[in-house]
C-alpha cells in the first residue's frame, strides 16, 4: 500500500478520492472479447428459489437440460397448502448453531416447551429485510421471534448451506456415487427491484455456504425472479396454463366461474401430475409463443410472498431472445402485506399491548395462529359465500383471559368489528368480506402499479400479461388483474404457477445468455475533474492546480437510468495512478435514479460503491513513468462487473467492485 491520499500531488484530491486524472474520453465499446471468461464445464445446473415465504430448489443435468427435476417432497406438509416448496423458517438452537429449516424447524419449535421456545432462535419471512434495510451491510442484523438479534450474512449463509447439502444429497443419491459442489452451477433467484447491495449480499453469503468462491464466482449466477418466469413462460404449451381472458369473455370480464372452472381443471391436471417430479420442457418454443411474433411485448407480473415485480419483455425471432423494455418496478406488495392486515385486525379487537405481549412470550403459539391463518386465506375467493373460520390456540385464549381478566368471546362482542365472530367451536369466524378486506391494500397496491406500469410509452401493446409467483394462485388477486386488464392485454397463469420461477431459473443457469438486452434501474458514474471553462462551470467547483484551472465534483456517467444495455456491452475508462509506484486505485461509485446528473454533488445522487483496481500484480518489470489502468464495466448482467488490464504490460489487474463495504 502507498503513503496516504495526502501526500498524493494530483489535482483530484480535493475529491478525496485517491488521485485519478481522467484520461479517455467516455464512450461504451462492443468490446465482447475484453471479457471472455474461460466456460466451464458443469454436470448439473441447481437452482434455489429462496422465497419470502417458501423457498424449493430444482435442477437439471447439462447433458439432458429438456427435463427438469424440483426437489424431493418434504416432510411435514401444511393442511391446505399443497406446495413442493418448503416454509422459508430456520432455528437455531440457544448456543446459535444451525439446527433445522422448514417443517422441521417449524414442528419442532412447536414442540419446545414455551420456556425452553424462549431461548431458542425462530427466523420466518426475513428475506424482506434485504429489501426494506436502506443502508445494508455485512452486519445487517436480523431478530428472531424471541427478540434476539443474529447477523443476517450468518442466517442467510445456513439456509443456503442447508439447500446446498440438501441438494448435493439428492443428486448423489440419484446418481449413485457422490456428487461434488465442483459438478454444480448453483443459480440463486431474487427480486429484479433488488438494489446492487442486496444482490451483492446473497453472492456473499452463498460463499459462506461453500457454493463457490470470489476466485471462482462463475459458479454462481443471480437471476432475476421475473426473468426465470419469463424464461418458463417461453416454453408453455397450451395444456400447461390457464387462459384467464378465455373467449367467452363478456366485454374483456368472465364471469367468476369461468375462472373457478378453469382452475378447477387444472388443479386436477397438477394432482395427476405430482407424482412425477420431473418436467419436460420441450425444445419448440411453447405454443403461446407460435402467437408471438417479431417484436411482441409482454408483462411478467411476479407476485411473491413479500414483493411484487414487473417487467416487460419483447421476443426477437428466431432464437427467441428477450429484450428487457422497460426497467424493472415493483414494491413490497407480496402477499406478507394481507398477514399484516390480518395482525392488525387482531390488533383492533385485542389490543396492540396484547400483542406485541403474547407474540414475545408465546411464539410458537403466534406461529401456529399464522399457519391457521395461512390455510384460511388460501380459501378466500371473489364469490365465496360461507364464513371463513380460523383456530384459535388454546394459550391464545388462555393468555388473554390472565392478560385482560375477561374472555375473548367478550372482546369479540365489544369490538365494533362486524365481520368476525366467535364461534361455538373456539374458532374465529371472518365472513368473506371481511377476509377480501384483508387483501384489499395489497391488490390495491398492485394493480395501481400495473396501471402505471401500462401508462408508460414503451409499454404500448402489450399481448399477454403473464401473472406467476406464489401470491398469483389467490383468486382475488386473479379477479382483480383480470377486470382491470382483460380488455389491454391476455391474461395468462401458468399452471404450477409456485414452481414457475424455480423451472426459469433452471434454465437461465443453463443458458444465461438467452435474456440479450437489460435496462439499467440507475445511473451510474464516477467524480473526476475536467479542464475548467469559463461560463460553463460554476466558480464553486474551481480549482486551480500548479496554474492549471480544474473543475471538480464533474459527474462521469458510465450509464443512465433505463439506458438499454446489452450483454458483454462495455463501459470502457482508462485511470492513471497519482504517482507510478501506487498500488492501489480506490474510485467512488456514485449513483442517481434520474438522468440528468451534471455534478456528484447534484441532489438524489448517492455514493453507492466502490471500484478498487488493485496493481500490486503488474509491478514486475520497471514501471513506465505514466501507467495507464483500462476499466471494462459490464451493466447488461444481472449483476455489475468490472475487469481491468494495465496498458503498458498488459497484464490483468485485479478489480472489485463492491456495494456493500465501501
């Protein structure tokens, strides 16, 4: 390492960044063979979709990738939720050490007695905290259902271990000799709304689980949960979904039971089919898209269990590649937000004080209350007519009774809620309406996104809205898309609608190049001085140098918000070191969500990163008096990548580039 910044004699200091002049002038080259990275060889592509709610993992063997494998069925099933995916739920035993995931995390902590419960650490649904953490870093901390706090990396690391171990069984078992994680691409699914440091952060704790390693990052892919669905969708044929917008439509609306009947079918069709775990996915493109043409638009609508996502994509003929037009958008509207109207509906009729109280000293007791819940709102439907009941636990009810002095019939009564009742049964009894209310803001949220969504120029004649992701089984969410869209656009629902992200993801981790062009959600650049002019640049942002008049704080964009960006693009800059012998160049990253930046210092632009071009490597020979670092930055994958070559010796230098340590 080299003296520190001050004794730097470069007229970038003021920046505080470590003394770069710019050299090349900014322009982005088609430079595919600056980046080609040596393929390797994989037996199998696994990959993970881990879920707010639910998290399963897939895989399939390179040599065969038309057939899709999804996991093993999982012990421990809920009554009225058939999924092959597994509860995203993990313990942790008192000392901190990974015990279960799942079911088997979930029933056993059921099982502790409360006191034991208490010293035991319970996570569920904690994947939404890399999405609402503003500020996320390596020690983002997690809290579990006793209160406690746990670093989120070492949670996320022990559930993707979990999966890994899991997984690498499953294929030995398969395969009939062991499996090594080097045989594996792992692909790893999340939110397309996810910001650089949250992407960056489940890369991090995947090589804390032991799937691949910084030196050996090909091995792991991110992949964007709408792109895999969209991915999926391609390949539907007709059989494998359900046409919402079916052509009985009266004036762009069915009437409820078309949809019932539809579904009813294919409920059936996937009873029959889940025996077989495998999936072919047939080589022709699907059948929708013998109705795609050239240049046709649709919208990927991901509804999750803690975000909702949209994209829009266009087909380009004849490979069938995706082009992304309109930058990812969406928001924390997965299907947690009708469990939280559900807490506070609770809330009114029993006191936020009760609990806040009864959650902290009966956790497992408040889990079960939420599972209840749970096959109770997968009951609600636009035309149901019968009461919804819900079990209460048996230390609810004995809790309050202690906590209040009086029963919970009595809270009940004097509640002025209408719709629930206590029924004879020691049940919670929610009429219908009081159960579509709970969905209500979450639906509302939705859609007024969709409809902004659709205002948009470049999302003018959309031909299919393709509705995917856990949420999208709930027939009041269906209802809803259709009677706002079903005149626009087809509306279609693809039948294992919970495993259509999982299947995707298999097959972007077999081919990642399939999605061609992305769209950046930010801009991005650097800080870097320019040469002075006068009547051009403000006089606060002079700085004069050995004579020489500066204008600091300019903002060098490498790309703008919902610039088009195709893959192995690059943005390509050359950086000087202050003195020769530096051996390291530090650059801020700085980005904005509008277009127009001029100056770093503009307002919404936000430091975000860090590019570190490390030359401790290239030093061998006699340094040239002036050394010249070339940058490739490459914005068209899902995530953000840079390499780096020293002009003089031509050597690759080592680079990061980093959003969550910086």
């Amino acid at each position: 390492m080299t003296a520190p910044t001050s004794t730097y004699s470069s007229p970038a200091r003021s920046l505080g960044d470590t003394g770069i002049t710019p050299l090349s002038p900014s322009h982005i080259v088609n430079d595919s063979d600056a980046n080609v990275s040596e393929e390797q060889s994989f037996l199998v592509v696994v990959a993970i979709d881990f879920g707010t709610t639910s998290s399963g993992y897939a895989y399939s063997f390179t040599k065969e990738p038309e057939c899709i494998h999804v996991m093993r069925r999982w012990e421990g099933g809920d009554p009225g939720v058939s999924n092959q995916k597994t509860p995203t739920t993990i313990l942790l035993t008192p000392e901190r050490k990974f015990h279960s995931f799942g079911y088997a995390a979930r029933d056993f902590y059921h099982d502790l007695d409360p006191t034991e419960a208490k010293q035991w650490l319970y996570l569920e649904k904690f994947k939404m905290k890399l999405h609402t953490t503003g500020n996320l870093t390596m020690e983002t901390e997690l809290t579990a259902a006793n209160g406690k706090k746990i670093k989120a990396l070492e949670i996320f690391a022990y559930a993707l271990q979990y999966f890994k171990e899991q997984a690498l069984k499953e294929l030995s078992d398969q395969a009939g000799s062991e499996f090594e994680n080097s045989d594996v691409r792992w692909v790893i699914t999340v939110p397309a709304i996810w910001k650089q440091p949250a992407k960056q952060f489940m890369r991090q704790a995947a090589y804390q689980a032991g799937m691949a390693t910084p030196e050996n990052s090909e091995q792991l892919i991110i992949a964007l949960e709408p792109e895999a669905a969209s991915i999926y969708c391609r390949k539907l044929r007709l059989h494998q979904m359900i046409d919402l917008s079916s052509k009985a439509a009266v004036n762009g609306y069915t009437s409820s039971d078309t949809v019932g009947a539809g579904f009813a079918q294919a409920k059936e069709h996937i009873r029959r089919n889940r025996q077989s775990r495998t999936f072919m996915v047939e080589n022709v493109i699907g059948e929708i898209w013998s109705e795609l043409e050239e240049g046709d638009r649709y919208v990927v609508v991901d509804s999750g269990g803690g975000t909702v996502d949209l994209t829009v994509h266009q087909i380009r003929l004849p490979e069938g590649h995706l082009k992304e037009l309109y930058k990812s958008t969406g928001g924390p509207y997965g299907s947690l937000g009708v469990d939280y109207e559900f807490e506070k509906l609770l809330c009114k009729i029993f006191g936020e004080d009760f609990i806040e109280q009864f959650k902290i000293k009966r956790p497992a007791a408040w889990v079960d209350l939420m599972i209840a819940f749970e096959s109770r709102k997968r009951a609600a439907a636009p035309d149901r007519t019968n009461p919804l009941n819900i079990n209460l636990p048996f230390s609810f009810i004995d809790y309050y009774k202690k906590f209040r002095g009086h029963s919970v019939e009595h809270a009940l009564r004097k509640s002025n809620v209408d719709f629930v009742k206590w029924s004879s049964q020691g049940m919670l009894r929610m009429s219908p309406d009081a159960m579509n209310a709970l969905f209500k803001p979450t639906i509302d949220n939705i859609i007024d996104h969709l409809r902004d969504l659709f205002e948009k120029p470049e999302v003018t004649d959309v031909k299919f809205l393709f509705l995917v992701g856990g949420f999208a089984e709930a027939p009041l969410l269906q209802q809803a898309v259709q009677s706002a869209f079903g005149n626009k656009c087809r509306i279609i629902i693809p039948q294992d609608v919970g495993l259509t992200i999982l299947k995707g993801a298999v097959l972007f981790g077999l081919d990642p190049a399939v999605i061609k062009v992305r769209r950046s959600p930010l801009t991005y650049g650097v800080g870097v001085l320019n040469r002075y002019v006068e009547g051009k640049h403000p006089p606060d942002k002079l700085l004069v140098k050995d004579g020489t008049r500066w204008c600091t704080d300019v903002f060098d964009k490498f790309i703008s918000a919902d610039q088009s960006v195709a893959l192995g693009e690059t943005v390509k800059r050359s950086y000087t070191p202050a003195k020769p012998s530096q051996m390291l160049i530090v650059i801020n990253i700085y980005s904005a969500e509008q277009d127009n930046v001029n100056f770093i210092t503009d307002p919404g632009v936000k430091k975000c990163g860090t590019l570190r071009l490390d030359l401790t490597g290239t030093s061998d020979t006699p340094l040239p008096t002036r050394r010249e670092i070339q940058t490739f930055m490459q914005f068209g994958d899902t995530e953000i990548k840079a390499i780096a070559i020293d002009i003089p010796t031509s050597k690759s230098v080592k680079v990061g580039i980093d959003f969550l340590n910086y």
